[in-house]
C-alpha cells in the first residue's frame, strides 16, 4: 500500500513540474542563466525582412531590412514571450580593403582641394539565415531573444547607407514595430509570405559598439514605443565632431585621412545593381556638396548628422559606456548625449574607463539595466549612482560610484602661462604682468609625443605646472582661451595636456602620459558655421573646449600644457614653416579640478 502511494505521489509531482512553464530566473536584481535557455542545439534561429516606411534606394519599392532572430525553444513550445536585446550594424557582411588609397591624402595646404580618394567594392559575406552571432551567448541563456540586423544598404537589407541620415534611424525604428506588430515582416526578400513576432512582449533593449553603439542612439531619437532601454558602447553621436573638430579637419586616432565618404565607401556591401544609384545621390551629390573638406565648417548636412539635434522625441533610459582614451570615436560623444538627455529627465547613468575605443560597462550594470527596463524587475537600478568611473589602478569591471559626471566637487581653476621657449614656461594661477608673445615653427615632422619629450625645441610652447606633491585629481572638460596669430590665412591649432616626466618605460600604461585634447581652426574663432582667412600676423581670440576626462595625476609629476600646430596622427600636414605666435598676457586655460584653488595649491606647497 504503501509503495503504491509513493509511485502515485512521484507521478503526481512528475505530472506537476510537467506543467510548469520554464521562466527567466531572477537573483539580486539580476537576470540569471537558466539551463534549460542554455542549449544552443535547441534555439530557434531563422531570419526575414521588416518593411520600413522608406525608399533609400530609389527602386521604387519600400526598402526591407534583413533580420535574424535566435530564440529559447520554450518560446515555440511553450508560448514563452520574452523581451528582445537587438544589435544592428553596417558592418555584419563585410567591408572595404584596401590601403592608403581609399584614403584622402592629407599632405597639403589647408583649405587646398585635392584629389578624391579611390572608391572601393565591397564584396559582400555571410549566409542566412545567421547575420552575426553577438550577444547570443550573454542574453539568450539569461532569458531574452536576441535580433541582429544589417543596416540600410548592407548586406541582405535594401537601400543605401547615408552614414547617419534619417534612414539610419527609421531602420531600427521598424524593425521594433514588427517587434510590437505595427509593421510587416516577410520570409523573402522580395515575397508576400509574412512572419509574425508572437514570440516577444515587445520590450526591446539596445546595444552595441562604435558605429554598432550609434544606432541603439539613432533608434531613441525617433522616440518608438517599445524601445525602453540603450546601452550605446563608443558611439559616435555626431559625425561632424568625429572628422572635424572646432572647425578644423580633424581624422579619428588611427584613420588619418577617413571623411564620411570613405565610411560609406568601406560600409557600402548592398546590392551589387544599386550601388552606381546610391554612389551617384548619396556619395557624390549629397555628402560631396556637403562635407566642405576646404573650410571644416558646422553647415546643416553635419547638423543633420548630430543625434543631438534629434533628441527631442527621446524616452529610453540611457546608460553611456565610453573610454577616456579612447581617441577614435572621443570621449565627447557619449558625454555630450548624457548630458542632454539627463537635461531631459530621463533615466541616465555613465560608465568611462581609463583605456581605448570599445569596452561595454560591466556585466553587473548592464544586467540590472535591461532586468529593469525589459523584464520590469524592481531592483533599484533607476537609483544607483549616475557616474561610474574605472580610477586608473583598477579593472574595468571595479568602477567607482560617484554622485554625477563631472565629478561634482570639481572646480574650474585658471591657470595663466609664463614665457620660457624654446624649452619650458609656467602655468602659474597669477595673471602675467608682462605683455609676452612666443612662437613655434610648424613641422608635422615631429609628433606630438617627441614634442612633449623635447627640452628644447621651437615646434612647440610648452608650460608646466610645479612638482605636484600631492596627488591632483582632474574631472571634466578643460577650457582654453587662446589669443594666436598665423603668417599664412590658415593654420592648424592643437592642444594637449600632459603628464611630465613623459614614461617611455615597458610598462607605460595608457593614462601616464596624455591627459586630454583638443584641436581647433582659428579661422573659427567667432563661429563654427562660418570662417574666414585669417590676416597673416594679426591676432585672433579663440575659446573651445579639450576632450572630456576623469584622471588622478600623481605627485612627482608636473601637469603640462603644450600648443603647437600640426598633429601629424590627427590633422591636415601642410608643408612646414609656418609661424604661430600666442599671446601670453591674454592665453589662459581652465583645468576642472576636485576641490578646485585651494586642492591645487595644497599640492604644490
């Protein structure tokens, strides 16, 4: 009697956990990995195209953008409908090779027209119905579905790519109204057969890396529902401070010479019969008339290339990832977003580490972001600090909490220069009584990093600070105030604040030597929208800020600041000899500082 009631009773709880439906699992706050989401054998990958409202490609027919999806099983066997993190990218099918003649030659005058750089061919890769394999491994498992898709004219998708136009935007757009079942997805790219999304709840996160990290932005700015959260890691958020800066041609750290038309040559792998069309409007109609390689002015084809200027219909919650050493895509363009969308009241925080381009915030927050904003887990995150930043000693996974960006007990502390060159002047907080001018000799031929090591040389000026004995703690975005005059209409300007003594040790790391930078156009000096030659030898007044930064400057070293013209990783290279001279008596710079004056003077006492 009694072993039967023992079998009925197993059977019984057998029957009972037969019935109960897998679900994500929740610890901490936190999303955790479920076994039975943990089989790669039994996801369910396959891919359609989603109807977008737009024809980029001028074939007469509303572009589709191909998709692929890779869910748990238990959303086909169980009814199971999960939230969606969703990546999109130009870059899943291929790209341009090549060398240095995809690139615009940089050796000559500023404002000098040259020749266009050659326009490659992409040949385009991958096979359906897989577009990338990212994210897959961290989010599936942990109870999400995953979505990839290729951006307007890559890959499978239709259209053209514009490199931040609209269509940019209303991709991804779409492609979370199929999620939510107010657009059309189908089987085939050219068929009637349509597919459903019976599979999600329609919450969809976004992330992603550089220009991957780009379109997570680009979606928010439409403002559509269902978008609840973005995780953009080094986006670029305006291209026109990605290939200019203050006026001035300025390439990304590693690319000299890229514009936006090389981008869009090197992302370009759509359809092979459309490309001489989308070539013919977008690269050498649009982006020709407006890029204006000769002046580096703001105009309104780079303003329409700002998600800044989009941000209005803007309601995801925004958590910003970004290097401080990152010189590619710099650590402006996440701030400058944060920024405003904290302005704007949304649910905000920022994550910056210490090393390059890429690097996502730690698995910890990103988690407890998408396991509040998509699976609506109360876990608090919506209150944690806002800022968190990886201090120079430790992993990028031990970041340290603070209460805003920049960090709030930073003040602005001026600092004035006094006359030394060839070799060294000084930063000093008292204004000079003496009217004093220096000048440099332009010579691309050195780099920055030669410049700052030079005892004694007349292609930079060159001012430091004392010995610091106490350690000085920098957090926010410097500002220079410089009174300059060129011998020719045109002239590079760059700006960088440094460490000294410079470490050119085996174990250098990346913070010991460049604090920030900044370049700019004096012909800009009154606007960014318009310039024009400068008068060789008169004086113009110019203000703009350095690249954004949070670094402890130890004690023993001396915080420098160096002006010099052509930076030959970043700008223009004309031929060299051209003269600048900076007026001491009215050139100041402004270094934010955590616990402003009286921090700074402790540490030199």
């Amino acid at each position: 009697m009694k072993k039967t009631i023992l079998i009925l009773l197993i059977a019984f709880i057998a029957q009972i956990q037969a019935q109960e439906k897998i679900t994500p699992i929740f610890k901490d706050g936190e999303a955790q990995i479920v076994e039975a989401f943990n089989d790669p054998s039994k996801w369910i990958r396959h891919d359609l195209w989603v109807e977008t409202t737009f024809d980029s490609d001028g074939d007469g027919k509303l572009d589709r953008m191909h998709v692929d999806v890779t869910r748990p099983a238990q959303t086909e066997t169980e009814g199971l409908q999960l939230p969606v993190v969703y990546e999109s990218s130009p870059y899943y099918s291929g790209v341009a090779s090549g060398g240095r003649e995809l690139f615009w030659n940089v050796k000559h005058e500023l404002g000098e027209k040259v020749p266009n750089p050659v326009h490659p061919n992409v040949i385009r890769r991958g096979k359906r119905p897989i577009i990338s394999n990212s994210q897959i491994k961290t989010w599936v498992p942990r109870g999400y579905i995953v979505v990839h898709s290729s951006s307007p004219g890559t890959g499978l998708s239709d259209g053209s790519p514009t490199v931040g136009g609209d269509n940019e935007s209303l991709a991804p757009k779409a492609v979370i109204d199929w999620l939510n079942g107010r657009a059309k997805g189908f089987k085939e790219r050219e068929g009637n057969e349509e597919v459903k999304a019976y599979w999600t709840t329609g919450k969809v996160g976004m992330t992603g890396t550089s220009y991957n990290g780009t379109i997570p932005l680009a979606a928010a700015t439409t403002g559509v529902d269902g978008l609840e959260a973005i995780i953009p890691v080094a986006p670029n958020t305006s291209y026109y401070h990605y290939y200019r800066s203050n006026g001035l041609v300025r390439s990304p750290g590693g690319y000299l010479g890229e514009d936006i038309d090389v981008l869009y040559d090197f992302i370009h792998s759509g359809k092979e019969e459309n490309r001489a069309r989308n070539n013919k409007i977008v690269r050498d109609t649009e982006m020709a008339n407006g890029m204006d390689r000769e002046t580096g002015d703001y105009n309104d084809f780079w303003a329409g290339r700002d998600y800044i200027n989009d941000m209005k219909p803007m309601k995801a919650a925004l958590l910003m990832s970004h290097g401080f050493n990152d010189w590619n895509v710099m650590p402006e363009h996440s701030y400058r977003i944060y920024k405003k969308a904290s302005e704007m009241g949304l649910p905000t925080q920022i994550y910056y580490h210490q090393n390059g381009h890429g690097g996502p915030p730690p698995m910890e927050m990103m988690n407890r972001w998408f396991t509040h904003y998509l699976h609506g887990v109360e876990n608090g995150v919506e209150n944690d600090a806002k800022a968190w930043v990886v201090r120079e000693n430790d992993k990028q996974d031990e970041p340290t909490a603070y209460a805003e960006y920049p960090n709030p007990e930073a003040q602005n502390v001026t600092f004035y220069l006094n006359a030394g060159a060839p070799k060294a002047g000084s930063l000093s907080l008292t204004k000079p009584t003496k009217k004093e001018k220096e000048t440099l000799v332009d010579n691309y031929s050195f780099s920055a990093e030669s410049l700052a090591k030079a005892d004694y040389t007349n292609h930079r000026l060159l001012y430091v600070t004392p010995i610091l004995k106490e350690d000085v703690h920098i957090s926010g975005l410097p500002s220079i105030t410089i009174k300059a005059a060129s011998s020719k209409e045109a002239v590079n300007l760059s700006v960088y604040l440094v460490s000294l003594p410079w470490n050119s040790g085996r174990r250098t790391k990346i913070t010991d030597n460049i604090i920030t930078r900044g370049w700019a156009d004096l012909q800009n000096y009154k606007s960014l929208t318009s310039s024009k030659p400068l008068k060789p030898g008169q004086f113009y007044e110019m203000t703009f800020e350095l690249q954004p930064d949070d670094q402890i400057i130890k004690k023993g070293q001396q915080i420098g600041l160096m002006i010099f013209s052509s930076d030959s990783e970043y700008t223009l290279l004309p031929k060299p000899g051209t003269e600048l001279t900076v007026d001491l008596s009215t050139t100041k710079i402004t270094i934010p500082i955590v616990g402003g004056e009286n921090a700074f003077k402790k540490s030199i006492e």
